[in-house]
C-alpha cells in the first residue's frame, strides 16, 4: 500500500450521515456499473460459448459432433472460470474453480459440469441483456444531460432515445435534459440490483460441488495453516531480534555502567556518579523499548478502547489528513482486531511515506460474519507487495485467519487496500 509525504498531523475529520449517505449511494452506483460491465464482459463469451454448445449438440444427433463435445466442455469451463475470478474479486466470499473430469461421459455426469452448462445458457442470455441496461442507464443520462448542447444536430420530428416528442427548440432541449436526472436516479436505484441479478446466476451454479469444495476446503486449510505457521515464526524473530538489539543491548550496557561506578565508587565518586546517571539512562531506554515490543505484541488500547477507538487513534495520528468511517458492533476476537490493527496502521504507515497522497480514508464495517477494512489514498499508486512496502508481512496476517486481501493501485493512483477477516457471527 502506498502512502503520503508527511505534512503534519491533521485533526481526523469526521463526516456528517448525509454526506456519507449521498457518498455510499454514489459509490454503490459506481461500483454496480463496473460489475455490470465485467459481467457483460463475460456474457458476451459465454453467448458464443452456447451457440457453440448448441451447434454441437445439434451435431451430435448425427453423429458428427461426438468428437467436439470435449471442446465444447473446455470452452464452457475456460468462460465459467472467467465468472468465478471475476465473481472472486466482488462480493461475500470467492467462488472457487475445481478441474474438468477427464473423459466426455464422465464430464457430462459430472454435476457440476451440468451446472456450468445451465449457467451458460442463463448468464450467455438474461446476463447479457441485464448487462445492456445496466450500461445503457448511464449512457441514456448522459445523453440527456448533454442534449442541450447538440439538439440541432437531431431532425425536429424526433428527440434522443425514448424522448419521441418535438424539438423545436432550447426549452425543449432542456426539458429533455431534465429527463437525465430520472436517468441518473434509476442508475442508482437499480444499478446495485442489476448487478446482484447479474451475478446470482454464477453465484449459485459456479461453486464447486460438496465433494468437491470439501477437497478444495482441505486443501485452503492446508495453505492457511502454512501461512498461519509462517507468520508465527516471523513475529517471533521480530520479537527476538528486538529483544536481541534492543532491549538487551542496553540491558548489559547497564550492567557494564553499574560495574565501572562500583569500581569507582572509593577512588573517584565523580565518575561513578557520571556511570550511575548513564545506566540509569540505559535502562529507562530498555524500560521503553519493552513497553513499545509489548504494544506491538497486542496493543493494550485494543482491550481499553476496542477496534473502533483503536483505528480512531491511528487515524488521528496519521500525518495526511485522513477520514474516518466506523460501524462496528460487538467485538471481533482479540486475535483479528489485533490483525486489523496492525493491518491498518501498517496501511497508514505506507501512506505517509511512499505515495505523496493528499488524503487518506479508513472503513471499517462488519457485515454478517465478516469484518471488512479499507483503506483508501490519493497518491501516486504503483503499491506492490514487491516494493518492501509491508504487504507481504499484512498478507501473511490475514491469510493466517483465513481472510481475503486485495490491492488496486495502478500508476497514477488511486490506491485501495480492502481487507475482509472472518469475526464470527
């Protein structure tokens, strides 16, 4: 995640229930048409798929087609894993792929084989159309919107899209563009519904079957455990090189201190004075380096204040303006609000040093049985878990509690960091 130069530290700015009710509508409208779109994306393959389907079914009843139906198959399956990663990056939970069965008789028994060919047949037909309206609202507002400035270019015994009425002038060209904002408010009134019929096609045929998802199950459990094992193992060279560095450096520089004042002590109680004052200022520096290795092991404003007065601290120390958006309620285990503590501030930290952004805003929201975080920035982008930025160390965190993390940071900015961890129900 990329961050911020450091301009200070700002007040966290608090915003009022209109406005985050306007911004959430806006932002679920946004998101629905970019859903829309990617579902369209993979409407329009999943239609060629099915005529292919069909055109070898029909041959089949010939004889012609047997030798196309493992094909046909692997085209179904290469579009349905499409949907799936597309299905993966929005939504509650991923929607895992599972390998074709070999042999056409065995696929075509497989359950989830047939699954995938009803899919096709719903997401090739009803998903492209609903994808047409879902892009044909917005541009139907922004036509409207417009026409005013480029009426005269249309025959006066018509007006643009479903406005059939005559043209003879600005006020009416304005009138059509009032037409815009009915437009735009269906675009966000049925944006998110389109987008969620879109999708529920794949939502309920795509998962893999029971047998299936138990030997898919296993093995994530597998790599969770693995990952759960590897961040132990680093958190516990953290604490010891910190320990090793730190805490025990000035450990033994005091005892070296009280040693030579004993030494001192008769024949020159200057000196001894001067190594007394310098190892009790070695060990107040060990005192405080323990506390910080405490803190960072789970920090006590967790259990004092909870998640949500946690990240209102973090944020009111960030060094770029930064907004807050919290709606927590009930606690998380300790476990998870430390993982999304220290994911938050490690986000936070890389805003102040590596993007240049100008703002900053933090989420948190717990939907269900999942505590969802984002953390958003304005800066240059070009995040990577590659760049030594702490990613790595956070993906770790998270997948050790079977959680989902995922960046978007293209050059340019912006970047989000969204962070989904299971809290139970």
């Amino acid at each position: 995640m990329d961050g911020g130069v450091d301009g200070g530290t700002d007040p966290v700015v608090r915003e009022r229930p209109d406005r985050r009710f306007v911004q959430e509508r806006v932002r679920g409208a946004t998101d629905a048409l970019e859903h829309l779109v990617g579902g369209l994306g993979t409407a329009v393959p999943a239609l060629a798929a099915l005529a292919w389907v069909l055109a070898v079914a029909l041959t089949c009843l010939v004889g012609v087609g047997l030798v196309l139906v493992p094909s046909a198959l692997r085209v179904t399956h290469a579009v349905a894993d499409r949907e799936r990663e597309r299905l993966s990056r929005w939504g509650p939970r991923p929607v895992d792929t599972w390998p074709l069965p070999g042999g056409s008789v065995a696929a075509l028994r497989d359950a989830g084989v047939r699954r995938e060919l009803g899919w096709l047949a719903v997401h090739g037909t009803l998903g492209f159309v609903v994808g047409l309206i879902g892009l044909a609202l917005p541009l139907y507002a922004l036509q409207s919107f417009t026409f005013p400035f480029w009426y005269r270019l249309v025959p006066s015994s018509s007006g643009p899209g479903l406005a059939m009425w005559r043209i003879d002038g600005l006020a009416d060209a304005l009138v059509v563009a009032l037409t815009g904002v009915g437009w735009l408010a269906a675009v966000v009134a049925l944006g998110p519904g389109l987008a969620r019929l879109q999708a529920a096609t794949g939502r309920a045929l795509l998962p893999p079957t029971s047998d299936v998802d138990l030997a898919l199950r296993v093995a994530e459990l597998t790599a969770t455990r693995a990952a759960a094992l590897d961040a132990h193992a680093v958190e516990l060279r953290r604490i010891e090189r910190s320990l090793h560095d730190g805490a025990q450096n000035r450990l033994v520089a005091v005892t070296v201190l009280v040693g030579a004042a004993r030494r001192a002590l008769a024949r020159d109680p200057a000196v001894a004075d001067a190594a007394l004052g310098r190892a009790q200022d070695a060990a107040e520096q060990a005192l405080a380096e323990l506390r910080s290795l405490v803190r960072g092991i789970l920090p006590p404003v967790l259990s004092d204040r909870g998640l949500a007065g946690a990240l209102d601290g973090l944020v009111d120390g960030c060094g770029v303006p930064c907004t807050l958006d919290v709606d927590l309620p009930g606690r998380c285990a300790a476990s998870v609000e430390a993982t999304a503590y220290f994911v938050v501030a490690e986000a936070l930290t890389n805003v102040v040093k590596h993007s240049g952004a100008g703002r900053a805003a933090v989420t948190a929201r717990r939907h269900g049985d999942r505590l969802v975080l984002r953390v958003d920035d304005d800066g240059k982008g070009g995040a990577s878990p590659d760049g030594g930025s702490g990613l790595a160390g956070m993906h770790r965190r998270v997948l050790a509690h079977d959680g989902g993390i995922t960046l978007t940071s293209p050059p340019g900015g912006p970047t989000t960091l969204l962070v989904e961890l299971p809290c139970g129900s």
